[in-house]
C-alpha cells in the first residue's frame, strides 16, 4: 500500500476513538463536517478521502466497541464501507462516460511512469507483464475497479485497526470510559420535576474516592434552588446527575425523563459558555439544533439576558460574560422545566451577577421554570426557596439560608477587601512592557469589523504587579492577548523592551480563563514537564512555588483536580520555562474565597521573589486589592483609570454600583 494509503489509515484512528467511545450522531457529524472542511481546503477527492475515513472509522470502532476480532472488523468494513464505496462508484461510472474514460486514462498514465521507472533499472519482464495487466483492467473495469477498492478497504481496516487498538488504549488510560449520559427509550416521556434522591453517591472511573456520597434530597418544581459549597464539593457532579447521569449507587425517582436538551425538560448552563456556544452569530446560536418549526422569539431572549440589539453580533466577538448571557438565553429557548446554572455567574462582574441571578429567581418566580443554581458564593443564594449546602461530597444542610453565616462579609460596593501584599516597586527605568497607542479592530476592512479597543498608552515595569479590569465587554480580554503576543495591535505598537511582543517566544507566559484548556499531559508531573527536557526536581521546585506538595501531587490526574490546583499546575508549567511576564486572564473566576486567597499569594510571591511582572485581567474588583497595587479600568475599549489599587478600586467600585465602571 502506498504511503498515501497508510495515512489515509491512520486518519481512521480518531474518527474509530469517537464510534468507540460516543454515540452514532456523534460520529456522523463529526465526518459531515471533516468532510466539509476538507472539501473547502482540498475540493472533491479530499472530501471523499475523509468521507471514507469516517465511514471505515465507524466500522473499526464499532468492531472495537464490542470486542471483536480481526476478521469481524474486516467483515464489518467490507459490509459497510466497502459496499458502500463499491457501489457508488461503479454507479458513477456508469453513468458519467466522460468521467469512466478519465479514471481509465489516469490508470494508463500512472502506469506509464512506473513503467518507465522499472525499464531504466531493467525489469523490463516485469513492464511486459503490467502491460498485459493494465489492458485487462481497462477491458474488464467494471470488475477490475471494484476488485482494486474490495482490496484497499481490507487492507486500510486491518492499518487502521492496529493503529487504533494502541491509541484507544492510551486515550482510555489517560482519561477513563467517558461517562455518557443513557439515552432515553424513544416513547419515554419528559418529566423531569420534582426529583427524590435517595442515597445517591458517584464515583468517576479511575478515582479512589467518591465525588458524591450518601446524598439524600427532594427537588420540588416551581422552585429557585441554590446548591452551595467551595471547589470540589461535588456540586457539578450533583447537577449532572439532575441532569440524567447515572449515579453509581442509590436511586433516582422523577415522573418521567430528564429530557436534557428537550422542549420541557432539562436545560444545563455550564462553567465555560465557550464550551455550549456553536453559532456564527448571536440569533444561530440560540435556536441552534431547535426543529424549525418551533418559534422563538430572539430579541426577546437576549433582551432578558442583557444582550438586546446584539442578534446579529458574531459569538467569535463576544466577551467571555456575553457569551454567558448567550448560553442561557439558547437554554431559555428551550423553555425547559428545570434549569441548571453550573457557576454561570463566574464570568461576571458583580452587576453583572446581581442581574443574573435576579434573573433565576424571576424565572422561578414566574415563568414556571425551576431553577437549580449552582455557587460558591454565599451573597447569591438570597431569596433561594431551597439552600443545599454540600461540604466533601455530602450533603451538610438542607434549608432556606446557609447553615454557617461565619464568612467574610462582603461589602456594600460588592467586593471583599483584601490585604495587599508588600510588592517591590522596580528601579528599572525603562519599562518592560509598553503599548504606545494600541488599537484592536475584530474583522478588520469586513462588513463585520468590531472595535475592541482604542489608543491604551500602557508601561509595566519588572516585577509590578498589574490588574485590568471593567465590564464584560470592555476589552480586557483583547489587551490581555495583545499583552501575551497572540494579537498583534492593529493600531499602535505592543513592545517588551523594544522588541514586538508577538516575536518574544517564551518571555511572555498565559493562563488562561479555564485552566483545563492547557494541561495537556494526564498527569501533574507529566504536563509540568511538558514540551520540555526537565527532571524531576526542576518540576518539584516549580510546584512547590505555586504552593503544592510534590510527593502528593506528582503523579495525581489532571482531571482529578480542582479548579484551583488545576491553576496552579498550569502556572506551574508556565514558570519552569522562567517567563518575564505573567498574563492571567479571569485566574479567580469560580473559585471559593480560600482558593481565591492561596492563589493571589502564589501570584505576590512570584513577583517579590523572581521579579516576575504580572498583569492579571478581571471582569470584577473583589481581589484587586490583594492581586497587586495598581489598577487599570477599561470601558468601551478604552482605558479611564490608571492608579493605585488602594485608592482606585474603592472610586471604581462606588462607581460601578452606579453603573459607570
């Protein structure tokens, strides 16, 4: 088989890894749009190459699914595939003369050239014998063709099997059976609410310990519920098992099915909007995979979500808040019966999370709707009909208000104080980082052209710590990448020490807003290690600046980890490469107040001990006044504050309450 054929084999693996390990329809659109994509880039015959490698993909996985053997999963490629490439091209040939004489034409002509190859080195037998070889092909095609195709099929089904067998087996050693959620019998009827669980507990595969355990609880409907407790409590693996999760133990009682995803059921708003969000434009994506005939009123939704005016906005130029709003407005679209908000409100600022979580209780209140929200913020249960507070994977109180009021208080501008940590002011006169001017447009020259920000005149010095913050939608995250190097300012100049930032590799590191994007590797020391030559003590001292135990965290799995020490092991990746400047984009969003805490002081000894400058990007003020000591506010793209955090986070603040921040 040519070295063609054997890739076009090995492309088999990940289309057989998705038939191995998700549903039918997870496989077809996934070939549907490879095969899109490739007939874009490549025109007809790269769009049949991956068509085929999706079709040989699902015989392979499903071989591979149910335990059979060799000659089965030939069987099946050759049942499926085989017949199936077989018939349409004898069908095609047939049909189209004019194609039938070019496919013979190129046999002649690729034949040719080898022959010629093969008389320069003398085999001339050999050409004597292709000769007779290629005129029986071209006199009996409609046999010879088909033969050729029967054999390619087999011979790419048993590549692309053991190519597979040793991927699927890394793939599942890295991250487990992927928990699927059972799909309901056809005639099932919705009816999620209200829920009785009893004894419920769930362990997730390859985990020594359980996420949930001994949970015993009722949903009611009609009803605003807030699940409370800090990072790995379990509350995201309690709203999946709402959601129609299997538990591992115990027993789930509802009338009918969850319904995830269907008209009167369950609707799940996630941590990272970036995640559910899969429309082009705002109005595609909140009816996006609804039947169309089902009517929804867009401008309506979004007006109730805070994005009005904006259907016709592109998602790619959203903010990551907006593209909360987004997420719930596509899962109101729904018109679900019970709605889980896992953290939504993370994103946000503290305007933004009043509004929002307004919002649930008014959906509770009076569209029928029960909600079930999910935080570690006690400020955002208020008014809650039903308060679950989980603590280790159990269940510590069940009432209206959270057993334990001992928390810090929070402020009447919105924001808990902080004690900022003693940062060394630099020497240096000349300033590290500097952006004289900078500008950013999204789709630049295009009908679809964004501006996200206007001449920002910006130093940091070696060693200072930075905060920018202001709205969603401000601009932050755009200055937060023309500040990592991965935009480069369409106005203006971005520069580190003179030199343009997208061309200083490995000086600039960048977490982030959802840590999980950039680990990499299954295990903490092996994504530490990552992409680089590094020992074990290298690693260790790296860990241990970021405030975890190596001899306990080494070898422990990446998706075994919390939010906050999943932040931590990315900082820690970023900083055995010896960056000269940290940027952070949202690094405390949806976390408790204690992760929040151990991590501005990582962040402080970064900076007083390795003169490390950090710029860390927040949609809030709550930390400001611990992540550093000066503070920088955008609105509207362009920067209003520049000063120090004491000062200007307590004047931003007042402001924002009134809604000019």
């Amino acid at each position: 088989m040519p070295l063609g054929g054997v890739l076009h084999a090995a492309a088999v693996t990940p289309l057989a890894a998705l038939a191995v390990r998700h549903r039918l329809r997870a496989m077809v659109v996934a070939t549907v749009a490879g095969s899109a994509v490739a007939f874009l880039i490549g025109g007809v015959a790269l769009a049949i190459h991956v068509a085929s490698a999706g079709a040989l993909g699902f015989a392979v996985g499903t071989a591979l699914r149910r335990g059979w053997g060799m000659a089965r999963t030939v069987a099946l490629a050759v049942g499926t595939t085989g017949t199936a490439v077989i018939g349409l091209t004898l069908l095609l040939l047939y049909t189209f003369s004019q194609l039938r004489n070019l496919t013979l034409a190129q046999i002649r002509i690729g034949w040719r050239g080898a022959s010629r190859i093969l008389g320069h080195i003398g085999l001339t037998t050999v050409v004597g014998w292709g000769n007779h070889a290629v005129d029986w092909i071209i006199a009996h095609w409609w046999l010879a063709i088909p033969a050729g195709e029967l054999v390619g099929v087999v011979g790419s089904a048993v590549i692309a099997r053991a190519f597979a067998v040793p991927a699927l087996r890394r793939l599942t050693k890295a991250t487990g059976p992927a928990p699927v959620l059972p799909p309901p019998p056809p005639d099932a009827s919705v009816g999620p609410l209200p829920i009785e669980l009893d004894g419920i507990g769930y362990r997730y595969p390859r985990s020594d310990t359980d996420a949930l355990s001994d949970v015993s609880l009722t949903i009611p409907a009609d009803a605003f519920v807030a699940v409370l407790g800090p990072n790995g409590s379990g509350k995201s693996t309690l709203a999946r098992i709402l959601a129609g999760l299997a538990p591992t133990e115990g027993t789930v009682t509802r009338p009918g099915a969850a319904g995830l995803g269907r008209r009167g059921g369950t609707a799940m708003v996630f941590q990272r909007p970036e995640s559910q969000v899969l429309g082009v434009r705002v109005r595609d994506d909140v009816v996006w995979g609804m039947p169309p005939e089902d009517e929804v009123d867009v401008a309506d939704l979004l007006a109730v979500v805070g994005l009005a005016g904006m259907e016709d906005r592109e998602t790619a130029t959203l903010s990551g808040g907006q593209l909360q709003r987004l997420a719930i407005a596509a899962a109101l679209a729904r018109r679900p019966a019970l709605l889980i908000s896992d953290e939504a409100t993370s994103m946000l600022d503290h305007a933004g999370r009043e509004d929002l979580t307004g919002l649930l209780r008014e959906l509770a209140r009076n569209q029928g709707v029960t909600v079930l929200h999910i935080t570690h913020r006690r400020e955002e249960v208020r008014g809650a009909d039903l308060v679950v507070e989980l603590v280790g994977g159990r269940v510590a109180s069940v009432g209206r208000e959270p057993a334990d009021p001992d928390v810090i208080p929070v402020e009447q501008d919105g924001w808990r104080r902080m004690t900022p940590p003693d940062v060394v002011r630099s020497s240096i006169t000349s300033p590290l980082v500097r952006l004289d001017g900078a500008g950013f447009v999204y789709a630049k020259g295009s009908p679809w052209a964004h501006r996200a920000l206007s001449d920002v005149h910006l130093s940091i010095e070696q060693g200072e710590g930075l905060v920018v913050c202001g709205h969603n939608g401000s601009g932050k995250s755009t200055l937060a990448w023309i500040m990592a190097g991965l935009l480069a300012p369409t106005e203006g100049e971005a520069t580190l020490e003179g030199q343009p930032l997208p061309e200083c590799v490995g000086q600039v590191g960048v977490a982030f807003q959802h840590a999980r994007l950039q680990l990499f590797r299954p295990t903490v020391f092996g994504d530490v290690a990552f992409g680089a030559d590094l020992d074990r003590d290298t690693v260790a001292s790296a860990l241990v600046e970021v405030g975890l135990d190596p001899e306990e965290m080494s070898e422990r799995r990446i998706d075994e980890l919390s939010g906050g020490q999943q932040r931590r092991v990315a900082l820690a990746g970023l900083l055995v490469r010896r960056p000269r400047l940290l940027v952070l984009d949202e690094p405390l969003a949806g976390l408790d107040d204690e992760t929040r805490a151990t991590l501005v002081s990582v962040l402080a000894r970064l900076r007083d001990r390795h003169r490390v400058a950090t710029v860390v990007v927040s949609h809030d003020l709550d930390a400001a006044p611990g992540l550093a000591d000066r503070l920088v506010v955008l609105d509207g793209g362009r920067l209003i504050t520049d000063g120090s955090v004491g000062l200007e986070a307590a004047t931003q603040s007042g402001r924002s309450g009134g809604g000019t921040a």
